[in-house]
C-alpha cells in the first residue's frame, strides 16, 4: 500500500490546530487506498501551536511533528516537510483551511491517471482585496515573461500533489533561496491541474502579508530568471545609440547653418525641470545598481552555505 503525507507548514496557528484536525481526518478517513502520515513543521510558533501539536500526538499515530528553532519562513517549513516526510506522494497545504481538504480526493484522481504533479489552481480571487488582486495578476504576468522555459502556473500556490520522483529530484537542489512554486516546474514531469474555490480563513489572522509577498515576488525574480541583470545593459545601449543620434542632428543643424544654441535657449527651463530631470536618471541608475544588489545578497547566502533549517525538535 502506498503512503501519503501531508505537508502542513504551521506558524502561530493555535486557533486554527483544531478545526484544522477536525476537518483533515474526516477527509483522511474516507481514504483507504493509502496509509497515512501528516507532517506538521512548525515554523518557530511564539503561541501555543507545539503544545497542542504534542496534544495531538498522542490520539493521532499518524502526526509526525517537525519544530524549527526559530521562525525560517514559509519557504524553510515545505522544504523541511519535504525532506522529513515518508511517503510515496505528498500534498502540500496551509493549516488555515484556505486550501479545502475535499480537493484532495481531486488531486488523488489525478495522481492515479499517471500524473506525476498535480496543482491545484485557484478559479477566482473576488474574495481578495482590489490590491491584492492587482499585485497578484502582475506577479503571474511578470513571473511567466522573465521565466523563460520554467512556465510557473497562474493563481497556483503551494497547494498541489506531487510523486515521490518529483519530490525526491527536488530534494536533490542545492540551492538555499527557494520558491517552491518555481522549483516545481522547473522539475517538470507530467503534470494535471485541478480546480477549486479559495476559502475564508475560519478563524485567526493570516500571516502573509504585502511584505511577505513582495518578498515571494522578489525572490520568484531571482531565482527564476536573469534576465533583469540584462536591462542595465539594454538600457546602455538605448543611451548609447540615442547619445550617437543626438550628436549626429547636431552636426546636421551645425552644417546647414542653423544657430542651435539660439534655438533652445528658446525654451524656458525651469530650475525644477532640470531637477526633475537629474532625479529621473539618478533613480534609472539606483535601479539597475539595485537589481544587481538583489543577485548579489542572494549569492551571497548561497556562499554561505548555511542550512535553510535548524530542526529543535522533531517527533515521529
């Protein structure tokens, strides 16, 4: 018989851990095809998200509890599922009940038509602020035009079933700054996608917030694509070439006798335009200089080699 393993990062979700239960085991329950395994990683919680956790574990066999020794992110926690878990296929999922366990009878049926990936794709966002469905559409826009041949899913998360094959080749990666909504079709295989209405969080906060996802959008960029440390050099160019046009209508006006200092003295510059002006192309220069910052920090941590984790504590 096949395992399957939940992937559940958890951060402060001490509100949520029983509802969480309630509702994950009456899924697990209808499935008998599979031998089970929830993998819990928490995230460093400050509340009392371990403690109930070590609650849980004592009526659930099938709870394997993963504690970091501080908070390492979203990114760290699935990573650590991944190499912690045991199973032939996993499902990776929030705790906040966003992501419906019913979809994973969905991603199931898939698995077994072959399908070595399985997203699971989002059909709507009207639950989600004008802003935050503005950012996310240009996120996906910019995401699949700078990714090149790694054709990263529109309104696809985390939520999403994948074979023992996938996982293991990601595993494999050595990379520390890791988005796993890029790593997965980067791997590539045989994937399926199934569809499914987001839903309200029951109760809590959630803890993505903008800065938490300018950080994802970032680090989607980067580790996706260089193609933006390619616009310091296109820009030159489109300088370079326009400096040379310049210089070329100068010596025309120069030639057929035309007082060119007259003609735009003509003009009345203001002392604001001409700031305005001097801003404009300092802000084009700390651009460029800052895409390369963002490449450099993350070499850097590569260079580092530190662990993505450290594991506290973990119970099997």
């Amino acid at each position: 018989m096949k395992k399957l393993s939940l992937i559940v990062p958890m951060y402060n979700e001490e509100e949520m851990i029983p509802l969480f239960f309630e509702k994950i085991m009456e899924v697990l329950s209808q499935i008998n095809d599979y031998s089970k395994e929830i993998v819990c990683v928490n995230d460093g919680s400050k509340d009392r998200t371990l403690a109930l956790l070590k609650e849980y574990k004592k009526k659930y066999k099938e709870l394997h509890i993963v504690s970091f020794s501080r908070n390492f992110g979203h990114e760290a926690a699935v990573a650590a599922g991944f190499k912690c878990c045991e199973g032939d296929v996993a499902i990776v999922m929030d705790a906040d009940l966003q992501d419906p366990p019913e979809v994973i009878f969905d991603l199931l049926k898939e698995y077994k038509k072959g399908y070595k990936v399985v997203n699971a794709k989002r059909v709507d966002r009207k639950s989600d602020s004008f802003i935050k469905r503005t950012t996310a559409n240009l996120y996906y826009k910019l995401i699949s035009k700078l990714s090149g041949k790694i054709k990263v899913p529109e309104n696809v998360g985390n939520y999403r079933l994948m074979d023992r094959e996938v996982i293991d080749k990601i595993n494999s990666l050595s990379e520390k700054n890791r988005v796993f909504r890029v790593l997965v079709p980067y791997a590539g295989y045989k994937t399926s996608t199934v569809e499914f209405v987001r839903a309200k969080r029951p109760k809590g906060e959630t803890h993505y917030n903008y800065k938490s996802m300018f950080k994802l959008a970032g680090d989607s960029i980067v580790s996706s694509s260089v193609s933006p440390l390619k616009i310091p050099l296109k820009l030159g160019l489109f300088f370079f070439f326009t400096s040379i046009l310049g210089l070329v209508v100068d010596l025309i006006l120069y030639l057929v006798k035309i007082n060119v200092n007259n003609f735009m003295t003509s003009f009345n510059f203001s002392t604001l335009t001409i700031i305005l002006v001097i801003f404009f192309s300092l802000s084009i220069i700390l651009l460029m200089l800052g895409i390369m910052c963002e490449y450099l920090a993350r070499m850097m941590i590569e260079s580092q080699n530190r662990p993505m984790y450290i594991i506290e504590e973990e119970l099997k």
